[in-house]
C-alpha cells in the first residue's frame, strides 16, 4: 500500500517518471526492513544499463537524428505522396504512409508526433483540413514509430523478456502494417463527410522518379532487417549498421550532412539516451524490490487461480496494460511488468514474441491517452493545437487501434507468420 501511495503521490506532483519509480523502490526497500538493501543501489542500477543489447537504442537514436538532418523526410513525403495518387483527402492518406515510412527509422512515437506536426501538418492545414482532426492523426499514425522495427521499445522487451530481438523486429511488421491499415480505413470513413481537397495525379513515371530519389532513405530499415537474417548482425550491431549507411548516403550521397553538424546530433542523442537511461535503471529498482518482495508471483498466482483460459487471461492482461499505459511511461512499464508476466506466459504456453507485440503495442496506444498521453501533448505542442481540444476526439482514434490491438491478440498467426519465414520458428 505505502508503495502504491508513494508512487501516485510523486506522480500527481509531476515529478518525472525516473524519480517516480526511484522513490518508490525505495519506499518498498523501506518497507522491506531491509538496511542492506540500500547498499546494492549503485549496483543495481548500473547492472540494469550495463546490457550490450541496450546499446542499440542510442545508435537507433542517432540513425533517425542524420535522418532528419540529411532531408529524408522531404524525399519520402514526396514518395508518399506520388504513392497515394489522386484521392479525396489525399493529404491525409500521405501523412498514414509517411508515418509508415518513418516509423522504422525513427523507433519513437514522440520523435514521429514532433516530426510530422512540424512538417506535414502545416500543409494539411493550408489546405482547410481541420485542426483537431489533422492533430488527431498525428497522435494516432505515431504509434507505429515504436511497432515498426527498429523500434526502440521491442529492444527493451526483449531484453527485459530474454528474447530475440531478432525475432521482435520482424513480428513487428504486420501489426504496424494492420495498424496504418486500419488508420487509412478510417480517414476514408471520415472523409467521407468532409469537403476535402483532391491530390493530383502525376503519373507513374513521376513514382518511379520519387522512389529514386528516396531509394537511399528507404534502404536503412532494409539493410537493418537483412543483416540480421543473414547472420552478419546482432540488432545492436545493426543499430550501428544503420547509423553508418545513414551517415555516408547523408554525407556524400545526398551532401546534406556537414561535419559540424556532428556535435549538435551527438548532443541531441546522448540526452535523450540518457533520459531513457534513467528511467531503465530506476524501474529496475522497483521491478528488483518487488521480485524480492515475489509480487510478481502473487500476481501471476492470483490471476491463474481466477482463470487458465489463455484468451481470457490475454484480455485481463490487456485492461491491465491499457490502465497502466495511461499514468505510467512505456519504457519502464515494460521493464517492471515483463517479469510479472512471464510466469504466466510460461506457464499457459504463450508465444513470447507474440506477446510481446502485445504488450509493445497495447502499451503504446496508452501513450494516447490521458492522463499522461506524452504522444498526445508532443502533437498538441508540434501542432499547436491546446490538448483540452483533444482530450474527447482522440477516444475515436484509440477506439480504432484496439481494434487493431484485439485482432493482433487473439489472431497470432497474422503477425508471427513473418518471424517464422525468416527464423524457422
């Protein structure tokens, strides 16, 4: 109880969600009794960063930064829009496939909220689409950015489950897939009552042309994807894959990036790496002071006492998640909820990867959703566009990805049939 108290004290204080879960470890340690705990701190916290897969995540972090300083946002919007051709609302249809086509790349929800706010947003509300709408989908297309391999959260499941990263990567595709899917399906539905502004038409050769010149941004996440199919790179050494193609086809391809732009993307990379960091090392002390509590197993024996059917408890875990993911940060939701959950994966034969992409998935639609809803306050800020507006529309846009988040629960072989091509599973 005095757990639970501390943490939503500090939390409704507005103090981050590192010292959050910080003092909260150390209310339980208190609690415990323990002295000696307080010893093996420094010791727990830097075993919880000292993990070679975790390195990815600042290398994933600094291919998007030359990303966006090498101008790849420009050439795939205009690829995504030769792509999407002439339709009603086309604008809108472009901002779903060039969130698809950033979502890799970038890995972040709240990198892609930012990045198309500031760009394509602009244009869409040029050309009278409306605001709160147009605010909306970007919230809503955001979600991809952590499904869609290399996505950064994957890394952290699967480090936090011991599970191939490998293997998340690929599983990761067809949701995000399903899920742009499922966002064009409703800008269609929508549009339909809209006097919206046709796209034009430019032809094919006018495709082909948008995709050369975007062939370079396109390649990463490829590249990323093959060379760990091949055998030649962990995910981590993929990462860093990544980072070196992005850097020479920015440096000498396109002449984008200069030498002392070096400093500032480093800059940008170390603080955000940091910041992520943080929140790694103090949820370990609250998910290490609760397995020494054995919550965990509580939990996990509680549930199964209640039931054993694997499509009910699939839906407990999931009202579970979609709590959770509204008062608490993805990342470290992750690392404290994984270990409290794998007993009862293990136990009623759950596929952990395809769990996994539950959990990723369902967690980040959280990141929509008030109170804490960062995606949805970086859109709001990107687009300028008060939050107060947004608050009751953007249940509509949940409403569609759960349902995209049902199918990929309880249809399994929809989103592991690719992992299984490439992997044998």
């Amino acid at each position: 109880m005095m757990v639970g108290a501390a943490f939503l004290f500090t939390l409704i204080l507005g103090i981050p969600i590192a010292f959050v879960l910080g003092i909260s470890g150390l209310t339980h340690m208190v609690v415990l009794q323990e002295p000696l705990l307080l010893t093996m701190l420094p010791q727990r916290m830097f075993a919880a960063t000292d993990n070679y897969s975790l390195l990815a995540i600042p290398l994933f972090l600094f291919a998007g930064e030359l990303m966006e300083r090498s101008g790849d946002v420009e050439r795939l919007t205009d690829f995504a829009r030769a792509l999407v051709g002439q339709v009603k609302g086309g604008l809108a249809y472009v901002m779903v496939v060039l969130g698809a086509l950033l979502g890799g790349p970038l890995g972040s929800a709240n990198a892609e909220a930012a990045l198309l706010g500031s760009t394509l947003y602009r244009e869409m509300k040029k050309e009278g689409y409306d605001e709160v709408f147009g605010t909306c989908l970007v919230s809503a297309v955001s979600v991809l950015g952590p499904i869609l391999p290399p996505g950064l959260i994957l890394v952290v499941y699967g480090v936090s489950a011991g599970i191939s990263i490998g293997e998340l990567f690929f599983a990761g595709i067809m949701p995000g897939l399903y899920l742009a899917a499922a966002l064009a399906l409703t800008v269609y539905v929508v549009g339909r009552n809209h006097d919206w502004p046709v796209t034009r038409w430019q032809g094919f050769g006018y495709v082909w042309y948008t995709f050369k010149r975007a062939f370079f941004s396109l390649a990463a996440p490829v590249a990323v994807l093959a060379s760990i199919v091949l055998g030649i790179c962990t995910p981590t050494e993929s990462a860093a894959l990544a980072s070196a193609l992005t850097f020479l086809v920015g440096r000498f391809v396109y002449k984008k990036i200069k030498i002392r732009d070096l400093g500032p993307i480093c800059v940008k990379t170390g603080v955000l790496s940091g910041a992520i960091m943080l929140i790694v090392a103090m949820a370990n002390i609250l998910g290490w002071t609760l397995a020494l509590d054995q919550v965990p197993q509580r939990i996990a024996r509680g549930m199964l006492e209640f039931t054993q059917d694997p499509w009910l408890v699939l839906l407990l875990v999931n009202l579970l998640l979609l709590g959770v993911g509204m008062i608490m940060e993805t990342i470290a939701a992750v690392i404290i909820l994984v270990p409290v959950f794998m007993p009862i994966v293990n136990h009623l034969g759950l596929d952990p990867v395809h769990f996994g992409l539950v959990v990723c998935l369902n967690l980040t639609i959280g990141m929509l959703t008030p109170p804490v809803g960062v995606v949805l306050y970086t859109a709001s800020m990107a687009c300028g566009v008060p939050v107060a507006r947004l608050l009751k529309p953007i249940w509509f846009w949940v409403a569609v990805c759960l349902v995209v988040l049902l199918f990929v629960t309880y249809f399994p072989g929809a989103t592991l049939f690719v992992p299984r091509l490439f992997f044998g599973r």
